[in-house]
C-alpha cells in the first residue's frame, strides 16, 4: 500500500480508511494493553497518533518502538477522541524499519542550544529544527517566487573567483597545490602559474560584481547561492559559509532601491504568515513568545529612511542624555551593532534604511555623491553630509541588525576608476568589471540579503549556527 504523509492523514477525514503512514517514534505511552505512539515523518510539526492493541501487535513489536525507532504503521484512520487532533490511526500491524537503542543523544527533552549543535546530524529531527529546516525551505521557495513573479532572472554566479568584490580580503583560497613545495618568486610571493587555474583564486564572498554583468544585460537579475567568508568573528550573525540573495537591477535609483528592498523583505516575511502557520506557532510557544506579533508589525510599518548623518546626530544626542554606549559613534565611524539595534529597537521601534555612508568604510563600487567645495558631500532627499559619502542602503532589523547591505553602484567610467586607484586595488582583475562602465554604462543598484538573517528573524532563533543545518564556523566543519 502507498504511504500517506502525516500531513496528509491529518488532514484527511475519510475514516475507516485503511492507511500506511511511517516515520520516526517520538514517544511511546501506554497502560492496561493499548498503547500510543506519537509518529512524525517530518513532513509537518504535528505527530500523528498511533493506537495499538498488544492483543493484536506481537510483544516484540512493541518492545522495539523506542523513541527515535523508525516505523511502518498499516492501520484504519479514525476520528481522535483526543483534543487538538482530527484523525488518529488504529493500528493493524506495525513494522520495525529502523531499531533505535538509547544511545540515541535526542532522548531527553530539553537539551541545549550547544548540545544540539553538536549532534547537528540528527538535530533535523527534534522539533525545532523540523520546524526552522521547513521554514527555511519555505523562505528559498518565497524568494524565488518574488523574482520569478516580478521579472528578475536567476543568474548563476561562480563560487570560484579571482576577484575580491568587497575588498576585505577575508577570502578562502582555492588550490591544487602541494603546500609543502610552493614555488615562490625573488620578492617571496608564491607563483601561481603552476596552479589549477593558473593564477590565484578564492572561494567567492559575493556574486555581485558578475552580478552586475547579468544585469546590464538582462535588466534584472538575482543570485542566490553560497558565499564564503573567512572572517574570524565569533558572533551569533557570522558564519564562515552562508547564502545570500543578490538582486541587481538596470536603471534603478536610491529611492527605488529602497522600495524594492522593503517590499522583497516584506513579502517573505508575509509568506512566512502564511505558509508556515503550524511551525511559527510552535515557535511562537516555545522559542521566543513575541515572535508572530513582531513579524505581522514588520508588516504594518513603513521602514524608516535615515542618512547615516542623521544616524549619528541621533546617536550623539542620545549619548548626551546618558545613554552609555561601549563604542564611540563620533561622524566616519562605522556603526556598531549596539548603535544599529539603539536606532532600530529603542528610537524608531521599526525597520530602518540607512543611506549616504562614509566613503571611508564602504566598497569601492558604491554611487558617490556629489561633494560639496567645503569637502562635504549632499545625499538622500539633498541630506548634507560633512565628508564624502555613497550611496549605501542598509537595512537594519530589530534583534539582528544589519539584514541587507546594498547600493547604487558608481556608473561613471572615470569616477569608479579613480576609486579603485584611490584605494590602491589590484586592477589586474577587475578590467572584465569596468567594461560595463565602459561600453554602454547604465544607472544601476542591488543589494545582498543575508539568507540566515533573514531566518534568524522569521524564526526568532537567537544563533545564526542554529538556522543552517551545518554551521561553518571558525574551528568549526564538522558533519
Ligand atoms: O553587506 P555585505 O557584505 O554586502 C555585499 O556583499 C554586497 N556585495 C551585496 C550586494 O550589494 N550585492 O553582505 C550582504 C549581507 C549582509 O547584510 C548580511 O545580511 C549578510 O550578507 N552577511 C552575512 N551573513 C552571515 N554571515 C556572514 N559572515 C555575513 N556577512 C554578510
Ligand atoms: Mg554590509
């Protein structure tokens, strides 16, 4: 007979009907000769009820169904008499597919964070992380979804690259070469002649400087893939290997991609509402109480958009009036994250965009804004700055931060190549990425949403290694 998914038989009502259901043992209870099995197969939050006779189910059987045990159930669904389930499944017959002895680490109820994360191979199984893995899934598909609906194309970016797009230089090489013999020229620098690609790569930190290939041709496109950073911050919003979402568009302005960035971030938040109903009320109940309520007002605010100017005025008079923060927040600084969630959290109460940062902290690529005689620059809505600033448009999310880091890009040939010799970069790499300011530039703009913070959000998980079935992190690849 053909399986049916729990979530299926728990929401069929043709009783009587007789059924196959499988799927791993949660628990096992029982008492004068019938016993009840909580079954889940993953397929959704909710267990569905097995109610066996130990007339009917061999006594060896029964001893097998331990927690964890997977199991095949044949039986005759039926209306539950138990509150908070519609159908239940009277067993006929039960067949061990799997023995699970108590050795198995997700046997008591209650266990850590940390624990879990180091039985990450079968945390997939406890309720939490079936329920953050279906969300998770649920938010690719609402991204997706959004690009596909709105005239985006996906782009393929490549993981391998030789180029350094944020210019951090936390990037993880990639080689065939036997480290214990490098070839190393007179200065000491090693030859990548001799390597796989010829010269020396790295595993990608963002798509977007292809990205912006695809776009200047295709009008809009999105990438959504891995992205590697060897940054050595061992923060609950870092991980070394994390996906993110890349939408770049043809002739787009600030204020436009602004809009788009509130209205893509809204609508997965909107789509979480509404497909993933069971899984958010579960965390809701038991992850963090607020949680429902904080996505649904997401909803119904208007995303606040503030110069980095203003920003910092806010910060210093709230500093003025006795507010202590740990870092200084003097204008040019970047923000730290006790300034973002000062803002987000404790001034606005809402979503903020942050625009026209300082040259200074920002990628090379960003639109500058026109400067000032004095050596100030003017931004968003005719915002003076008091130094040169770009046009850089954060958002920033109550308890996360920083969600998405995007910009205009600079379109002007001269103006972007003054900048990268301003900052002194490796030009020889970056000549495929100038010719689209060269043949046929055009205004453009895109931005990189941080997939696991957007599920740290939607979820209300506290641990960015928590949302990811397999965190990387540094000192950390297992499993
Ligand atoms: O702000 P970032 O570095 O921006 C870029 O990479 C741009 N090239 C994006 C673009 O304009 N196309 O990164 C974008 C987002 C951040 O806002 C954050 O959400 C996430 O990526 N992010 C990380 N997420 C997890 N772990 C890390 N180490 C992350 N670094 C960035
Ligand atoms: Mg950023």
């Amino acid at each position: 007979m053909k399986r049916t998914k729990v979530t299926d038989a728990l929401k069929c009502t043709s009783y009587g009907e007789q059924i196959v259901v499988k799927g791993w043992v949660r628990s096992k209870r029982g008492s004068k000769g019938i016993f009840f099995v909580a079954l889940n197969d993953g397929s959704t939050i909710k267990n569905i009820q097995i109610v066996g006779d130990e007339a009917k189910i061999p006594e060896d059987i029964v001893k097998r169904i331990t927690t964890g045990a997977c199991i095949s159930v044949e039986g005759r669904l039926v209306e539950s008499p138990a509150a908070g389930q519609a159908s239940e499944i009277q067993a006929d017959s039960i067949e061990i597919l799997g023995d699970c002895d108590n050795t198995y680490p997700l046997q008591k109820k209650g266990a850590s964070w940390e624990y879990l994360r180091t039985v990450a191979h079968l945390r997939p199984r406890t309720n939490t992380f079936g329920a953050i893995l279906r969300i998770r899934h649920n938010m690719a598909m609402a991204i997706h979804t959004y690009f596909h609906e709105h005239g985006f194309f996906y782009f393929h970016t490549p993981l391998i690259t030789a180029s350094d797009c944020e210019g951090a230089g936390n990037m993880f090489q990639v080689t065939t070469k036997n480290l214990y013999d490098l070839k190393k020229d007179e200065q000491g620098r090693i030859l990548y002649n001799d390597d796989f690609f010829g010269e020396q790569t790295s595993l990608t930190v963002s798509g977007q400087l292809e990205g912006e290939l695809g776009a200047t041709a295709l009008g809009a496109i999105y990438t959504f893939g891995p992205t590697f950073r060897a940054e050595n911050s061992n923060t609950p919003r870092h991980l070394a290997e994390f996906w993110m979402i890349e939408p770049e568009v043809a002739f787009l302005d600030q204020e436009e991609l602004m809009d788009l960035e509130e209205d893509f971030i809204k609508y997965c938040v909107r789509w979480a509402l509404d497909h993933c109903q069971d899984d958010l009320e579960f965390l809701n109940k038991m992850v963090d109480k607020g949680l429902i309520e904080r996505l649904q007002s997401v909803l119904n605010e208007d995303f606040v958009r503030l110069p980095y100017t203003e920003g910092i005025r806010i910060l210093q008079e709230a500093r003025k009036n006795g507010r202590k923060f740990e870092f200084p927040c003097e204008w040019g600084d970047d923000l730290a994250s006790e300034h973002e969630r000062y803002l987000v959290e404790e001034h606005f109460r809402k979503p903020v965009i942050m625009t026209d940062y300082p040259r200074a902290f920002k990628s090379f690529y960003m639109k500058q804004n026109e400067e000032t005689p004095d050596g100030g620059s003017v931004g968003y809505k005719g915002a003076v700055a008091p130094g040169p600033t770009m046009q850089g448009t954060d958002v920033l999310f109550p308890s996360i931060g920083e969600i998405i880091g995007g910009s205009v890009r600079e379109a002007s040939y001269e103006k972007l190549l003054g900048e990268i010799e301003r900052r002194q970069m490796d030009m020889t790499h970056l000549n495929w990425y100038l010719d689209t300011r060269k043949y046929g530039s055009c205004p453009h703009a895109g931005f990189g949403l941080g997939f696991e913070r957007l599920i740290l959000f939607v979820t209300g998980m506290q641990n960015i290694r928590d949302v990811i079935p397999f965190p990387r992190t540094p000192g950390n690849a297992q499993f």
